[in-house]
C-alpha cells in the first residue's frame, strides 16, 4: 500500500516536470518560429537589394543619392548645384558640381560624377574567394578598364575650362569599392595625370567638402572685410565731404558777420547823418521865424 502511493506520487511529479518541459520547449519552439520569420523577412529585403543593385539605373540612382546626402550634410544650398549643363552650348548635364568663386563673378563648377561598377566588383570579389589567382588578374584588369572608361567619359563630357575647373571628381558609394580602385597599381596616377579625375571614396569625399567648407569660410570672411573695408572708405569720403561743408560754412559765417558789421557801420553813419540834417534842419526854421517878427 506504501510502495504504491509513493509510486503515485512519483507519478504526479514525473508529469509535473514532463509538463514543465514541454512549456519550455513549446516557448522555445515559437521563438524559433518567430525568428525564422524575421530570418525569412531579412532574406525577402536582402534579395530584393540585390535585385534592385542589379538594375543598373537603380544602382546609379542608388549612388546620386548617397552623393547628395553626403553634399547635403556638408555643404549649403548655394555651394553645389545638381544637373549642371557645364557647358553652355552643350547638352550634358553632370550629376552634381562643387561651385567655386570665378574672377568674372561667374561660378566656376567643380563637375562630380558617380559610378557604381557593381558587376566586376563582385566578379572580382568571387575570385577572391575562390583563391582563383588567374580569375582574380582578369576581374581585376576588367574593373580596372571600368573605372578608366568612366573617368575618360567625366573627361570628354564634363570637364570645359573656364566653365569649369581643368578636374572632375569620380565618386565610388562603396569604400571597399574605392579601397579596392586605390590598390590597382598606377591607377589613381593615371586617371589624374591623363583624364584629370579624382577617384573619391565616402571617406574622402566628405573629407575633401570639409576641407573646401574651410575655404569657402574663408573666402566669406574676406568678403565681409571687403565689404566693412568699402562701407569705411564710403564713410571716410562722407566724412571728408562734411568737413569741405562745414568749413564752407564757416567761411560764409565769417563773410556774413563782416557783412553784417559793415552794414552797421553803414547804418550808423546814415543814422549820424539823419541826424546832423534833422538838427540843421531845425536851426534853419527857427531863423525864419525871427526873421518874420
């Protein structure tokens, strides 16, 4: 009778436990599910990425909007202007242009262009990953002729002195990409030596507005001390013109009150005279009377 009751008892917590761990692994079973669906969701968007890097005017739209912010965050409205016709007469417009100061009063633009060479990137990258040293020469001599025929076009299109400064900036969005240009020997030389690129990272682009911000500073404090410099010289002449007023003035204060006192003497003589006359005057009626009587 004892031995069975502890055997029922055993029982009843035998299933409490087995309860207990069928709770846990049910929990643990709805999380796994839960992060299988974001698992699932993140592989929806990653998948919809790449479809939408794969698109080349996407992923050349993907790289103007990561040049604009980078543009926006930096500089002003009045420092840079999108869709530039460089060229008057021609018909190219450039992505975005850096304005500087010209000594005409016009801008002279700075044109920035970017380029998204995804395919041999990551054909490029690919070899790598596989150690395939022969695939890993010809990807990289491929994303290399990339990189040279965009900078050739930014040359031909963009780049229109005195319109423009005699260089251009080749904006990569990816700084593994542009890690990647900087170690293709001779590369970054060439392209500013015979196109007159610049090949710009993230990085360094936002490192090079920086730098220009400090310029374009400058160049306002010299404005402003032109400016404070002019309105003294202004106020100098004014000044000068006050002082040829004032003297005036006070040499025909002198002339009239040398005036005024030759008009009294003038009045005082006439009043003397007036008066000698009126007192001969007199003397002459009183000798006609005596001689009536």
């Amino acid at each position: 009778m004892i031995l069975g009751a502890i055997a029922l008892v055993g029982l009843v917590l035998a299933a409490i436990i087995v309860r207990r761990d069928m709770s846990r692994f049910s929990g643990r079973l709805d999380h796994m599910h839960q992060s299988l669906g974001h698992i699932q969701m993140l592989t929806s968007q990653v998948n919809e990425l790449t479809r939408l890097l794969g698109n080349v005017k996407t992923r050349g739209s993907w790289g103007e909007v990561q040049c604009a912010r980078i543009l926006a965050d930096i500089c002003t409205h009045d420092q840079y202007e999108e869709n530039v016709r460089i060229e008057p007469q021609s018909l190219q417009r450039v992505e975005f242009a850096l304005k500087l100061p010209g000594a005409s009063g016009d801008p002279v633009y700075v044109p920035v262009d970017s380029k998204f060479p995804r395919e041999d990137y990551d054909r490029l990258l690919d070899a790598y990953g596989l150690g395939d040293q022969e695939a890993i020469v010809r990807c990289s001599k491929q994303f290399e002729m990339q990189l040279r025929r965009s900078a050739k076009t930014i040359r031909e299109k963009y780049i229109h002195p005195p319109y423009s400064t005699d260089f251009a900036l080749l904006f990569l969005p990816s700084e593994s990409m542009f890690v990647e240009a900087l170690g293709r020997p001779g590369l970054f030389q060439d392209l500013v030596a015979q196109e007159r690129v610049i090949l710009t990272g993230p990085t360094t682009f936002s490192a090079l507005l920086s730098s220009l911000q400090i310029g374009f500073k400058t160049l306002a404090v010299e404005q402003k001390a032109s400016h404070i410099w002019h309105m003294v010289s202004s106020m100098q002449e004014e000044l000068s013109k006050v002082q040829e007023l004032m003297e005036k003035s006070a040499a025909s204060f002198v002339t009239g009150q040398k005036t005024l006192h030759l008009a009294e003497k003038r009045v005082k003589n006439i009043a003397s005279k007036l008066e000698t006359f009126c007192a001969s005057d007199t003397r002459y009626d009183a000798c006609e009377e005596v001689s009536v009587i």
